[in-house]
C-alpha cells in the first residue's frame, strides 16, 4: 500500500471520530422547542395553587390570599345611633305667628274718650275663638301721621265748600308733633304736599283748591293709591277721607278697593261725608230723584263701610259749625287709644279674612261692663276696632 493512500485512510478515520463526539454533545442537551415549553409546565406545576386558596389572577401566576372561613367573617362595627348627639344641642321647628297689632278706641255716645280701663276688661274673638291678650298700653295725646284725601271737582259749589271748611278744621286742630299730607281728587290724585309738620304748608296746599278742572270724581282710584303708598309708612296712619262718597269715572271697581282695605295694615280711615245740607235742601224741593237719592244713600253706605273695617267713624254733619266738634272728636279717637296685640289660635297663613270683635267685660262676673258717671249713672259707649284683619299668606 502507499503512503498516500494510508493518509486518506487516517484523515476519514479522524472525522468519523470528530463528527461522532458531536452526535453525542449535542444529544445530551434537549432542543429549542423542548426547552422553550419545559420550564412554563414545570412553573406551572410548581405555582399552581389550590382553588381554596382564593386569590386574583396576575401576570406571573395566582396570587394566593387565603380566604376567610364564615365563621372568621364579622360586619364591619358600627357607631351607635344617638337620638340627640350633644355636639348639634336640641332641634326644634317653630312655626312664626304674626303679632296682631288692634288699636281700639273706647267713647260714649257724646265722643267722649273713657280712660283708665285695664286689659283684663278687654275680650278679643277672632272668628268667635277668644284670645290671650300678650301686651296692653294706653295712649294718650299721641302724634298723628295722616293723609288729607280732599275731594275737588267741579261738581257742585256746595260740596266744595265743604270740603274746604273740613280740610280747614283739622288742619286748625294740628299740632306741632303732627305729620300731615294732603291729596286731592277729580279724575286722578294729586299729592299738593308730602309729609310735613309745618301747618303753613299745609294751608298753603289747601289755597291751591279753588278752581276745579273736571267734573269726575274717582274715588276707588284716589283710595286705592293712598293706602297702597301709606303701606310703606311705619307706624299707625291714618285717612281722612273728606268727599261725597260718589264715584263717577274709576278704572277699579268697589270690591277691589275692599280687598286693597282688608290687606292693609296699620291704617285707619275716618270719613267726612260732604253736601248733606245741600242733599236736605233738593230733596224738599222735590229736586232729588229716587235714582239721585239712591246714589247718595249708597254713597254714605261706602263711607261707613271704610271707615268701619278699619276702625274708624264716618260723620255727615249738616252745618258748618258740625265740622270742627267732628274733628275733635276724631283727633281724641286718634290721640287716645288702647292699643293690644295678640299672637292668633289660629295659626294658618292662608290669606284668609279673620273676623273681630271686641268686647268689654268685668272681669268679675264676665258680663258686659257698666260704665257709670260721677253720678252713678250708666252710659252709653262704644267700642271702635277693626272689623277684621287678612292673613299673612306663606308665599308672601
């Protein structure tokens, strides 16, 4: 044999021996793929816990968090229940009652004022229930704050004279502590001075009046617009209505004029009614007609209405020498008063009408009082109020 084919003999031998260490290398380590599935199984095996162990799935395997047995499961504590925790003090619902403020007057029949009565001969009836009486007082020479609402219209000489001769009187009964105002009306109201304490000014309003511009003589209109501005006026006001009570040409009509009165507060209306000599003198000539006397008589019936729902007086004097007693006996009715308020039984605010009714008793007996004279003689009086009052209403 040669050499040369000796060494190819050498050379195969050699790389059957290289490629047979190879086989056997690489058949000791697992393949890709069985490397790749292996530790995800074996992870698995190891990590997977049992179903009781109750836990959240997560990315890298279940969270074991062992569950509560039942027995082990509590509610949650709780504060006790405090009917009235003493940091929030005591809770109550009032229900506010307005105050009624009622200012009475109290005179015999020849206008004079009876002073030295207590509150406990004064009997209140709302709606016929009686009520308990919460504050009392008597006044006495007390300033006035009043509107003069003097009708002017050319309508007839004799009623403006009267008209004038009325205004005149009480503006002469004024005193210096007064506040006074003066309106006129025809076809709308004219405000010829405001509030003023000065009785110049006041005469120097009332010299205005002397020539009349229209025939019409709204009434319900004039009305309405003073108690609607005296609304805004605090304290006790008071109306002096000096007319004919005959109402030719207004946009409102009667019934309005009596709700507008019912819901006011704090004023009261005295009426001085106008051309009653002259109404004597037509009817005996035979001049007044049914259809002219009727209106008159319902004329008068207005005026006693307004001056009685609000607790004042309506006079018709006859001769100009009535009309300064008529004034003094309304400026006494004015300046000397009992004044009570009450807090009602009824405490619904419906905007209802509530019925008054004043009443003097003995305390005693709890009959009627008896007022007598220096000679034990018994008199005649009369007890001057509101009619009624309207109440609140919620929505107010």
């Amino acid at each position: 044999m040669s050499l040369s084919s000796t060494r190819v003999k050498q050379s195969c031998g050699l790389r059957a021996l290289v490629v047979g260490l190879f086989t056997i290398a690489f058949a000791t380590f697992p393949s890709p793929a069985q490397n790749s599935q292996n530790p995800s199984q074996s992870q698995s095996q190891q990590q997977q816990a049992p179903p009781e162990a109750g836990g959240p799935q997560g990315d890298i395997g279940p969270m074991a968090v062992p569950k509560k047995k039942a027995e082990d499961e509590k509610p949650p504590e709780r504060a006790p229940k405090v009917k009235n925790p003493e940091e929030i003090g005591t809770f109550s619902l009032k229900v506010d009652v307005p105050l009624v403020n009622l200012p009475i007057s109290v005179v015999t029949g020849n206008g004079q004022f009876i002073p030295g009565l207590k509150a406990e001969n004064f009997k209140i009836l709302e709606d016929g229930v009686p009520q308990k009486i919460d504050t009392f007082s008597q006044q006495s020479d007390k300033p006035i704050t009043a509107v003069l609402l003097v009708e002017f219209a050319s309508n007839s000489y004799a009623f403006i004279i009267d008209a004038l001769n009325a205004a005149y009187s009480f503006t002469g009964a004024m005193k210096k502590e007064d506040w006074i105002a003066v309106e006129s009306y025809d076809m709308r109201t004219h405000l010829l001075v405001d509030f003023t304490q000065d009785k110049n000014q006041v005469m120097g309003a009332l010299g205005q009046l002397r020539i009349p511009g229209f025939s019409e003589t709204n009434l319900f209109d004039a009305l309405y617009d003073t108690v609607d501005r005296l609304e805004g006026v605090e304290g006790q006001k008071y109306i002096l209505l000096i007319c004919n009570g005959i109402d030719t040409f207004s946009k409102l009509n009667y019934d309005k004029v009596l709700k507008k009165i019912q819901g006011s507060k704090n004023i009261t209306i005295f009426c001085i009614g106008t051309g009653q000599a002259f109404r004597l003198w037509l009817e005996g000539r035979g001049y007044l007609g049914p259809l002219m006397n009727l209106d008159f008589l319902q004329a008068d019936n207005q005026l006693n209405t307004f001056s009685k729902m609000t607790g004042g007086r309506a006079y018709f004097p006859r001769f100009q020498a009535e009309f300064p007693e008529d004034f003094a006996d309304i400026a006494s009715d004015i300046r000397n008063q009992y004044v009570i308020s009450y807090r009602p039984t009824n405490t619904k605010q419906d905007g209802s009408w509530r019925k008054l009714k004043v009443e003097l008793v003995d305390p005693q007996n709890g009959q009627a009082l008896v007022v007598q004279d220096q000679h034990h003689k018994k008199l005649k009086y009369q007890v001057m109020a509101r009619d009624g009052y309207k109440a609140k209403n919620e929505v107010d």
